[in-house]
C-alpha cells in the first residue's frame, strides 16, 4: 500500500463506522492519506450489510474503506485505550462517528485527547449536534431524510412520501465532515493550532435542503412557504418517448428559443418566451414538453437537443456507469487486485495536476494491520513526511504538553 496525492503525510485515527465518517475518510486515504480504522472485535456492521466475496468484505464497506489500515482494538479494556493512545500522539486527525456520551466514556473526547496531541484536528460526526436537545437520538440516514424534509419534497414531485434512491444524508453529511476536517488543517498549518470540529448529519441536510428550498421563507415577512417550486412540479420528471424515457431541461431563454425555432411546437408563444414567465407555470411547461417528447424516438431526441446545446440525457441504470464511454476515456475505475480477485472501484472524481490521488488499494480484512500499526510500521514505503504541524505536536510533547 502506497501513499501519494495531496494529503501525503497526513495520519487520520478513524474511529468512524457505516457511511458517513468511513466515506469522508475514504477520500482521504484516496487522496494520500494513512488512514488508520480503528475497529471493535466485531467489526464496523457495514462489513456485514451488503453481498460480498466472503463473510466481513461485504461490497459497501470495501468500498468506503479501501486503501485503510484495520487495528482491531477493544477500548474498553485498558490495553485497548493505552494502545489507542500511544496511536494518538502522531495523529494529524481524529474522527470519530459515536455520540458525545460513549465517546467520553471511553476516555477519548476532544480534551483528552488534545492533551496528548495539541495540534490534532479532531472531528466529531454526528446524527445531531451535541448542543441540541436532540444530541442523544439515535439517526440513521432514513432518519434524517425525514427530518430535512426529502419525504416532504418526494411528495409534492410525486403524491407520495418517500426516500430518495440513495444514502444522501451520510455522503452529503461525509462530504461535509471532509471540507470542515480539511479547513482545520489549513488552519493548523498557518498557525500550528489544532481545533475540534463538529459535523451533524441533521444540520447538515437542513443547510442542504434549505439552499433552493429556503426561498421565500428566508425573508421577514415570508414571501412564501419554503420551497423552491420548479424541483417540486409533478411533472418534473423524465420524459417518455416513443422507445424509451430522455431527461431534458429547456431552461434558459437562449435554450428556449433554439427549441422552439427547431420544433415548432403549437403550444408555444409569447406567454412562454421569458424564463422569468416559465418559472410562474413551470409544472405547464413539462407537462407541455412531455406531451412533445412522446412524437420521436429517445435517439432522434438526443441528437437534436445537443446540436442545439440543451442539456439532454438517456435515462440509464446504474449498472451502465460501468460501462460509460465518458467514464472509461477518462479512466474513472480503477481495478485493484485483492485476496479475492480484482476489484473494480469508482475512482477519484477530483483531478489534481500535481499531486493526483488515487484508489488507495483494497480493504483490509478485519484487524489486519493491527501489530503493524501498534509495532510502529508506516503505512507507506518511504519515511513519512515531517510536517509543520507533526512539528507543532513534537515540541509540545517535549515541553511537557
């Protein structure tokens, strides 16, 4: 296992499990980082919850936790907790996914372990904020849909309540917790400070739901109820066509004239010429263009919206994403030979001229890197980088902090 990109040198303690914090971390150890997972003696449950090659790899977790370091520790027995925090003194990060109460039980809140590391940066990843009345509730990513609103939303689009089709609130709220850890980083290195950072999946989607749908809701008086109408229009929606279903967005009033000179449609006219005009009756206009979609095939569609430059695409399965021409002349998957075979993995979806990531490297089976790690070894060929805020950290352990 090899450690190259933007964060090489960089060491996360990873304490995080399921989605949202083993996701945040995947990037980092995509993009260069010696993610240490530190998990129980039964291991994080995602290694469990998905079809796999064999019992504890199951595809969800080899995923979220490619290129990691597994120590199993048991921190409740004091050998666990003293090995956890010898690991701690060199750490650059600590991210955590337990509620505030177990996590100080354990001994390993932020001011504990800020008094072995000064300049740590150590995230907590939560359901809800710990400064709220809600902070011991139990949340899981259907949880929090709820309480964002996307049921509410779903069912203004289609009648009825319901989920999105993916895990949003744990990658929305992963993506977060990378962006705030990466912030305090920056920081540090400026100032040499370490800091605690907190990141609340509820907060999260709230703030993400709330950046369209806010609306009029934002102002005093309301000028509105909270919602942004055009993402809610029932007939927002692929369109069918004679063969098959196309996404399209006639949307600006550069897009809107292409179409109409192109089509001729006998429903357009001057009440629809300005976006400002569609907007007002936005659920008329797809169903209108709904109605004229259904005249051709999904490839007569296609080739005349991008020859106008609307933004058009086939409605495709997910299983068609590996076999995307764009995703492969880009070299988006990136096959890693395992124990069990080669896998396939997404890749990394930001490029970087000088220090590109990459696919870390396969999952670790349960506890695999344990005397590896506790012996001391690097997680990398070459000798690990001594950086500003390791630095910082040495000489506060030899001043006595």
């Amino acid at each position: 296992m090899t450690h190259s990109g933007p964060l090489s040198g960089v060491r996360v303690i990873d304490l995080t499990a399921m989605v949202m914090g083993p996701y945040c971390t995947q990037i980092m150890a995509d993009m260069g980082a010696d993610v240490i997972k530190i998990e129980p003696p039964a291991g994080d449950n995602t290694r469990y919850i998905s079809v796999g090659p064999r019992p504890g790899m199951a595809g969800v977790f080899v995923n979220v936790n490619r290129g990691k370091r597994s120590v199993v520790l048991d921190l409740r027995s004091p050998a666990g907790a003293a090995a956890l925090r010898e690991l701690v003194v060199d750490a650059d990060v600590f991210i955590h996914s337990m509620r505030g109460k177990a996590i100080d039980r354990l001994g390993f809140g932020y001011e504990a372990v800020a008094a072995l590391n000064p300049s740590v940066v150590y995230t907590n990843c939560y359901g809800y904020s710990r400064r709220g009345p809600d902070a011991d509730l139990t949340a899981y990513d259907d949880t929090i849909q709820a309480e964002c609103g996307i049921p509410y939303a779903q069912e203004q689009l289609t009648g009825e309540a319901s989920y999105v089709g993916t895990i949003m609130a744990d990658k929305v709220a992963g993506l977060t917790a990378l962006y705030a850890t990466m912030m305090a980083l920056f920081h540090r290195e400026r100032t040499g400070e370490g800091q605690e950072v907190e990141v609340a999946m509820f907060e999260t989607m709230a703030a993400f739901m709330l950046v369209e749908h806010a609306n009029g809701a934002m102002f005093s008086p309301a000028l509105g109820p909270a919602v942004y109408p055009r993402a809610v229009a029932p007939n927002r929606r692929p369109h069918r066509t004679s063969d098959g279903y196309i996404s399209v967005l006639v949307y600006n009033d550069k897009q809107w004239s292409a179409f109409v000179n192109a089509v001729k449609p006998p429903w357009a006219g001057e009440h629809l010429a300005t976006l400002e005009q569609r907007a007002r009756q936005i659920d008329t206009v797809y169903a209108l263009l709904g109605e004229t979609f259904r005249e051709h095939t999904t490839q007569y569609w296609l080739d005349l919206l991008r020859s106008l430059d609307v933004p058009a695409a086939p409605v495709r399965s997910l299983d068609d994403l590996f076999d995307n021409p764009h995703l492969n002349s880009v070299g988006f998957f990136e096959t890693v030979d395992t124990d069990d075979g080669p896998v396939r993995f997404p890749g990394t979806p930001a490029w970087f001229s000088r220090t590109p990531g990459r696919v870390a490297g396969p999952a670790p089976r349960l506890g695999a890197h344990t005397r590896e790690v506790l012996d001391g070894r690097p997680g990398t060929a070459e000798e690990r980088p001594v950086t500003r805020a390791t630095r910082a950290t040495r000489v506060a352990r030899a001043d006595g902090g």
